[in-house]
C-alpha cells in the first residue's frame, strides 16, 4: 500500500480540502487550535474546495485551504515547503485580506469576524525549539488579549521529533502523519480506531487517485527534487568557489609578505629605498615605513 506525501501541495488539498469530507478538517483544525466544548467547530464550508490544477497553471497557483464554521470565522491552512524567509509577512497579508473582504463597505465593521491562519512549514522560521507557536495581538504590559480578531498559528515540521508511540494527543498525531504518511505501508495501529485519520489516509491512498491527479502529483514532487538538487548544486558550487578564492588570496598574501621580507633584508644591508622600490615592486613609502 502506498500513500502520498501529504507535504506536497496536492496530496495535502486533497486530503485537507474535500468538501465531502470534512470531518479531516474539522478534526486536524479543532486537534491544532485545541477547540474543545463549546469552543469546538462542528462543521466547515471550504471555500475552495480541491480541485485537480493543470499543471502550467501549479507556477501561479497557491494551494491553500480556506474554510468557514457556524460562527463564520475564517480559517487559511497552509502547507509550505519552499523555504520562505518572508512567510510570516506573508500570512499577515492573506489573513488580513481575508478579513478585509469579509464586508463591502467599512460601516459593516461590526459584521467582522476572527481569521485564524495556520501555516505547515518544512522548514524553522522562529528561534524557539518549539515545534508549534500561537502568535496573538496582547496589551504589551497587562498580555491580555483584548484585539481578537487575528491569530497566526505555525507547525514547524522540522522541529517536530517525536515517535509515532509518543504521539499522546490528536495534535501531535496529525502533525505526525503529515511528516510520516508516505513511509507507512499500512495505517499504523495508533491512527486504527479514530474515523478522521482513517478516512486521510484513505484519500491518501495513490491507487485510489485518477491517471491526472496522480500525473499533478509526480510533477509538484520532480519540482520540489528539482528544487532541493538546485540548493545542493549551489551549495557544493560555493564551497569550491570558496576555496580556489582562498587559494588565491592566500597565493596573494603570500607574495607580498615576500616582497616585504625582501625588502627588510635590503633595508638592513643599506640598500638606498628607491632601488629596493624597484626591485621589490613595493612602494617608496611602504619601503620608508618598514
């Protein structure tokens, strides 16, 4: 049995953005937020629902899931693999152009509601060891929250080591099967009796995907192998770079601390300055100051 990699942007709207499935969602978002109670989502609408891309639109095309509760909060979930030095000012950016196009005209300001953004990165962006960070508006002296309406929310994939059996809670569980899913061969015994895991990895079963989505799918994975070999070829091209620039400057340095030497010899055994200049090559008054 195989099963995608829920980090490569189709797998992931696949798995994540099933308008007929979204009890995915609604379980990873309440696992990831800790909605509990009263608190709890009960049910989404995703905005725009998966679809297969064709592949010369997946350059201008950001794979993204958009959904709205009962309350008609918003919620953007996003997997990012690409390294984004930027990505924080970018989360700004669609979450509050999704709080800003909730209403038509500024009066409706009331009519206003929260925007939670999560973001999935295979990549660090903080300098916390943590592997899950809530960033949240607060009173500089008092921390309390009293501007509501914005919540960032990052899963740093790279952070995250724990084993499958550590695993205690549905939070970690996701965060484990987006890291893990493509190197299991069966759905491990952990995920066995929890209906939402099940039905993931159910949509992340390859042979279950049409002849074009599996066709998008092996695209996005060579680019982003693409990609990677890019940054190493880089990488080793800058290394070797380094050392001939080192070789070179240390040839450099070499010579003249030669010509000084040569100098200093000559200075001693009385030789007037101007000869020395023009033996050694080294100016009159760099000859004056040794």
């Amino acid at each position: 049995m195989k099963f995608a990699d829920p980090k490569n942007d189709i797998a992931f709207k696949k798995i994540f953005g099933d308008k007929n499935k979204t009890a995915v969602l609604i379980s990873f978002l309440n696992a990831i937020l800790e909605f509990e109670g009263d608190r709890a989502i009960k049910s989404v609408t995703i905005a725009n629902p998966y679809q297969v891309p064709k592949i010369e639109e997946l350059k201008n095309t950001i794979l993204d899931i958009n959904a709205i509760n009962q309350s008609d909060e918003e919620f953007i979930v996003e997997m990012q693999v690409e390294k984004d030095i930027h990505f924080a000012k970018r989360s700004l950016y669609y979450t509050s152009k999704s709080y800003v196009n909730q209403i038509r005209k500024a009066e409706e300001y009331p009519n206003l509601k929260k925007v939670y953004f999560i973001g999935i990165l295979d990549f660090a962006i903080f300098e916390t060891d943590n592997y899950i960070s809530r960033h949240l508006i607060l009173d500089q002296k008092t921390y309390k929250q009293e501007v509501k309406d914005f919540e960032f929310n990052f899963i740093e994939l790279k952070k995250f080591k724990l084993e499958l059996k550590e695993c205690d809670t549905n939070a970690k569980k996701w965060i484990h099967f987006i890291q893990n899913a493509e190197t299991f061969d069966l759905i491990p015994k952990e995920y066995e009796n929890i209906e939402e895991f099940i039905a993931a990895f159910e949509a992340a079963k390859i042979y279950n995907w049409s002849k074009k989505e599996l066709e998008v799918y092996d695209y996005v994975s060579m680019q982003e192998g693409k990609r990677l070999s890019e940054i190493e070829t880089a990488r080793i091209d800058g290394k070797a770079e380094g050392k001939a620039e080192g070789k070179a400057e240390g040839k450099a340095e070499g010579k003249v601390e030669g010509k000084i030497e040569t100098a200093k010899l000559l200075k001693a055994e009385g030789v007037e300055i101007a000869l020395i200049s023009k033996t050694t090559g080294l100016l009159l008054s760099e000859v004056d100051a040794l």
